[in-house]
C-alpha cells in the first residue's frame, strides 16, 4: 500500500474514494450528437471508442476515467479535460506549437519564434510515422478525444485549432510548469531577429506563478503503518494542472496532475508506486559562441580549423490583427549544435539542449504503469525527462531520488556555466551519462528523501551523495 497527499484537492478526493469510488459519483458516457460536420467513418469509430468509456465524477468533481484499453482511456481523459477547461487545453498547444500569436495577436511572436526554432510541423508529422505502433494508437486516442468533444459541443468555438491531429501530441511531452525551450530569453531573441522592432509587448512582464517544487518519500522504516509515504507539493497555480484517475483494462491506473491537454499523469501515484518532479539544477542545456562570416552565399561558422555554413531558414509567422490574420517574416540560423537565440559582441550564440519527442512521451507514458522500482528504473534509462528530479516511493517500500534524467558527458575542462567556444571540438558533448553513473539514492539507510529544488547532497541526510563523486555540472 502506499499513501499519496498533496496534490491540490488530493487528499480530501484520495481518502474518501480510495476505494476506486466507494463515493457516490455521476457517472457519464462521452456522447451526445451535435451539429459539426465530420466524416461519416471516423463518427463511427468516435462513437465506438466512446461506448468503451465511462467518465464517473467525484464529490469534487474530479473525473475517474475507464476504459477497456489503455488508448480507450486516453480518449476519455482529454474528453473529459476538455468538458472541465478546453481553452487551457488550445492554448498549451498554440504555445507548443508555436501559434499563440494566431490568437493573442502580435505580442506573442518571439514566444512564438522561440518554439519554431524548434518544433516544425513536418518534423513531428515525420516522427508520428516512426513512432511504435502501441503510442501511436494512444496519440491517435488523444486526438479523437479532443475532435469528438468539439463535435459533441457545437458551443464550443476554438481560437485557433479547430481539428487536433495526432502528431500535436508529441510538441508537447514533457508536463512541467517551464520546459527546456523556455530558457531562451525573449528579449534577447527579439534583440537578435527583431531588427530594433518593440512587438513583443509581453516579455518583461513576469507572469507571478510560482516555480519549482517539493517532495519528500518517507520509507516503511519510518511510518506507524509500515508503509512508504510519499508527499507531493508542485508549486503551480491551483489550475495549471488539472486533477484526474485513469483506469483501463489493460493495467492502467494512475491517479493524479495532468497537465492540460498530456495524457499522462506527471505528477501522481498508481495503485504499486509513486512519482514526484521537482526543478533540477542538474545542466542539460548548454551555450555555444559561434564566430561568424558573412558571405554572399551565406553565413559561415568556424569549426575544428574550418567553416561550415549555417542552416538558413525562413519562418513566416501567422498573427492576429483586429480579425484577421496578418504575417511576418524571420530569416532563422542554426548551426549543428542547434538555434542561434542571440548575439554576444561579434559572435553568435547557439544553444544545444535535448531534443527526442518520442522517447520523452514514451517515458512520461510509461512511468504510470511501471508495477515497481525496477520497471521505473527501467523507464528513466530512456533519459527524456530533463528538466527535472524524481523523488518515488512505491508499494513494496522502495523510495528513491533521481537527480536529473538527462547529463550530457562533458569534457571536465571546460567552464560548462558559460558560453562555449563553438569551433572547437572538444566541447562537444560526449554521449549521455548512464542512469548509474548519475546522481541517484535508493532506500537510503536513514529511511527518507527529500528535494525542494536544492542540490542533493543533502537528500537524505548523512546518507546523501557526495558532491566530490561526481562532476560538477551534475549539480
């Protein structure tokens, strides 16, 4: 047995239906007909992946999703996110896909520059047909859930979006409340592509939510029960993420956040273990100064005593003017270890940072159903979830800390907290660290965990890691 609290409304819902809805809830099915135009086929098969579900609300409101299969699940869960709040679900994809300007209008641009640097369409689309057979029939679930409640909902009219398709799903794979791309300063993006222009109207405004996160993993040792506890603290908005239960036949249930518009639960529990992110101080992103040449065929960087030439690509960006759409236009550079996000005196800057879709909404998938500490070892060996620590618990009385998921091995050398020198080879990054070699505690003799956004060399006490075991740029 393991006991979760924390989540927003969590434990008064967790207690009281933790018997899989001993409460009395409204039970619902996702039907009802309406008036938007859809091919007849794909009705038919919305239609009979909706028979397969039922949505039951608590006391509080808060949907338990089942399903026969995991992907019926999937269905149901963004059908019911969307009854609870469709415009959090639009918006975190316009901003994932970098279309917020099509409905904010010109103030959001460089936001929107910033993810096409990027995410490009055709490339998720691509990787949508690579993706295993099993995500693909949940990204397709995804997107029928969404499609099938805007047609059961002619009331609804959408900003932008007005048909999801299943490919969407992979801009936006990681749950946390500011992912890796968010790191590239606007103003300086818009100082280095804007030619002097005061669009971005948004940038220096902060947005006053809260950042980072807590969690603490108590072990059996330690508890009156003999049971692991697990404490789950995100310090988001009470809505950012929304609070839901999926369940299928297929052995799927986790309880938990959901941010608006994934199917996985990020932050939650499952009936064999637990899972907590909190912001990591661990470096996975890192600067390069490239020196440059213009020339008439283009613009050259040095590297290992040469030139290459730079990607050139031209984005035309849609926005909102009045009611209408109007454009503009960005020449954007990349070199190969990524964005040109700014300028620095003479030189440009790239950024190189992680960049594989598909592994990271493997893992946050897959996390949910991991039956123990093993299976959920297993899952972090993908090493997509790079913005974030990981403290677990689970049933059998394992707790664990993972600093980080994501290390690139690096040349110790160098000064990895500063911009470096892109011509030269040795900075590039040399592979992944493996899962043993990084940062990491399992049942710790003192029988707790805890991380509040800190470096973990005070993760359990006498029996945390030692900083002098690692390398720097670890923590």
């Amino acid at each position: 047995m393991l006991i979760t609290q924390g989540l927003h409304r969590l434990v008064a819902s967790l207690f009281l239906c933790a018997a899989l809805l001993s409460c009395t809830p409204e039970t619902t099915q996702p039907t009802v007909e309406a008036e938007r135009s859809v091919d007849s086929a794909e009705l038919a098969s919305w239609q009979a992946r909706a028979a397969n579900v039922t949505i039951k609300r608590d006391t509080w409101g808060i949907p338990h999703i089942y399903g026969k299969t995991d992907a019926d699940t999937v269905f149901g869960t963004l059908y019911a996110q969307a009854e609870d709040d469709f415009n959090r679900i639009e918006v975190n994809y316009l901003n994932a896909m970098g279309r917020l300007a099509e409905a904010e209008g010109d103030g959001e641009l460089y936001r929107d520059l910033r993810m096409k640097l990027f995410i490009d369409p055709a490339d998720m689309q691509a990787k949508y047909g690579q993706s295993p057979a099993w995500l693909k029939e949940l990204m397709n679930a995804f997107a029928d859930g969404l499609n099938y409640y805007l047609y059961t909902h002619p009331e609804i009219t959408p900003r932008v979006i007005t048909r999801f398709e299943p490919w969407m799903a992979l801009t936006f794979s990681e749950g946390s409340i500011g992912g890796d791309i968010e790191r590239v300063n606007l103003r300086e993006l818009q100082d280095f592509y804007g030619d002097g222009d005061m669009v971005a109207q948004t940038i220096a405004v902060s947005d006053g939510e809260p950042r980072g996160s807590n969690g603490f993993a108590i072990a059996p040792s330690n508890t009156i029960n003999g049971n692991a506890l697990l404490m789950i603290n995100p310090h988001t908005s009470f809505f950012f993420r929304s609070e839901l239960h999926m369940v299928s036949e297929e052995g799927l249930n986790a309880y938990g956040a959901v941010t608006w518009g994934q199917f996985f639960v990020y932050q939650g529990f499952s009936d064999k273990a637990g899972w907590m992110h909190t912001s990591s101080r661990a470096d996975a992103i890192d600067t390069y100064l490239e020196t440059i040449t213009e020339r008439d065929d283009g613009v050259y960087y040095a590297y290992d005593g040469g030139e290459r030439k730079l990607r050139e690509t031209i984005l035309t960006l849609p926005y909102r003017s009045g009611d209408a759409l109007a454009e503009r236009t960005f020449t954007v550079y990349h070199s190969h270890h990524g964005p040109i996000i700014r300028g620095e005196g003479d030189q440009w800057v790239s950024i190189k940072l992680m960049q594989e879709p598909i592994a990271a909404l493997t893992q946050s998938y897959l996390r949910t159903k991991a039956a123990g500490h093993n299976e959920f070892y297993e899952n972090m060996r993908l090493h997509t979830n790079s913005s974030n620590n990981t403290v677990y618990a689970d049933a059998q009385g394992n707790i664990a800390y993972y600093h980080g998921n994501f290390i690139p091995r690096r040349d110790l050398s160098f000064d990895w907290n500063s911009p470096l020198d892109g011509s030269d080879p040795a900075t590039e990054w040399q592979g992944l660290h493996t899962l043993e070699e990084s940062i990491t505690l399992l049942n710790p003799e003192n029988g707790w965990i805890q991380n509040t956004n800190n470096w973990p060399f005070t993760a359990a006490g006498d029996f945390s890691p030692r900083a002098e075991d690692y390398p720097r740029y670890m923590a």
